[in-house]
C-alpha cells in the first residue's frame, strides 16, 4: 500500500495558476519531500478506515450509542476525529491506547463500547505517527512504532472477536455469527489498516536504514506493544 502511494504521489501534478495562491503553495511545497508526503496520505487513510469502522460499528450496535452522552453517530465520531492528540474524556476517566482497548471489552464496563474501542485504536495508531497528521522535511516517523501498532491492532480485532458476556454474547458485534448472512466488511477494514501500517513500516526501515525488531506472540497470552 506504501509503496503504491510513494508512486502516486511522485507520480502525479497538478496545474497551478501563477498569482499569490501560487506562491503560497509553491512556498509550502519547498517544505516538504515525497516522503512527507507518503506519510501524510498514510495517517489521512488510516483515520479515513478507522472512521468507517466506527461508523459502521454503531450500525451493528445501536446499544452502545444509546449510552452515550452524545447519541448522535457523527457527533460521537467528531469528537474523536477532530482531535490528533489529548483524547482525555470524563467519562473513559482520561484512558486512551491500549487502556481504552482493554476498557472496552471489560464485561463490566458500562459505557459505550465502540467509543471507547475505536478511541484506543486511534490514539495508538497516531502514537505511531507522532500524533501529526503533516510532516515537512526534518519530520520522520518510527518504523518500529508503526510494525508495533499493526501488531496491535491484530491484537486489539482478536481480543473483539473474543469478548463475550456472561451468556456468551459478544461484547461488540462486527463479522457476522453463525446462521447471518457472511458479512466480513469489518475483517476486510482491520486488514487494510494493519497493512497500511505494515508497509509504511518497512518503507521507513529501509529509507532509514533500520532493522524491524518482529516480535511473534500468541493471540491468548499476547501483550500490547509499547509505541516507542
């Protein structure tokens, strides 16, 4: 995915008419390298896919909105994608990252789920990003804490697919059950994230010349990664 980016944005102008706004964007640009850019359209897709799956989360548990504070979906999702950083709520008691993953799929947890789900996602994938969303040259992002999240983030869809009340009952429904039409829109969405991250991963290993420290866990026992 990175590296189909990287050609598309050294790949493709735009033509831009003299006059002041010209200068301002030819001033912008002399900031930049096609790297930043990369980075930039990799952290605007990951928010873009995180989005759609908290979207459609609320879609597939009404529930959870219901207990929320703010029960309107798009009010629900802007106030976590307005922000990059200091996703401190009162009502998750200022938890975010892995914290709020875990608080999410805590059978006694009474707020709402998907919130408190898609807000540990975000946080940690902009961890990985340094909580920017726009880089200019001396700006860089680490590629182990981009393998670290997509690590992550296949921890953090495990731990959904296993979270169940006390009559065995998901806690968030996604992928469809057993006897439901097959629906594996939210497994296709968690793939296409962690393989942004992946390859942006690799792409900044080798542009800086870094080993990749790979770390193999099993689901049951694993750990969520620090974000260095």
């Amino acid at each position: 995915m990175a590296l189909m980016l990287i050609t598309t944005a050294c790949g493709i102008t735009h033509p831009i008419e003299d006059g002041p706004q010209a200068d301002r964007f030819r001033l912008y640009s002399l900031g930049k390298s096609d790297m930043n850019q990369v980075m930039e359209i990799n952290v605007r897709e990951a928010r873009a896919y995180l989005r759609e799956l908290m979207e459609k989360l609320y879609k597939r548990n009404p529930r959870e909105l219901a207990k929320s504070p703010h029960p309107e979906v798009a009010e629900s999702v802007n106030r976590i994608f307005s922000r990059t950083s200091n996703w401190h709520f009162q009502e998750l008691n200022g938890v975010s990252g892995a914290q709020a993953i875990e608080l999410s799929l805590m059978p006694g947890f009474k707020g709402d789920r998907v919130f408190c789900y898609i807000l540990g996602l975000t946080s940690m994938v902009m961890a990985s990003y340094r909580y920017k969303t726009e880089f200019f040259l001396y700006d860089s992002v680490d590629s182990q804490a981009l393998y670290n999240s997509a690590r992550n983030i296949e921890l953090a869809v495990w731990k959904l697919s296993e979270a169940r009340d006390i009559e065995g009952r998901p806690l968030i429904y996604s992928n469809s059950l057993p006897g439901e039409v097959e629906n594996r829109s939210y497994e296709r969405l968690f793939g296409k994230l962690i393989a942004l991250q992946d390859s942006l991963a690799m792409v900044m290993a080798g542009k800086n010349n870094r080993m990749i420290k790979k770390i193999i866990q099993r689901m049951a026992t694993a750990v969520f990664l620090p974000i260095p």
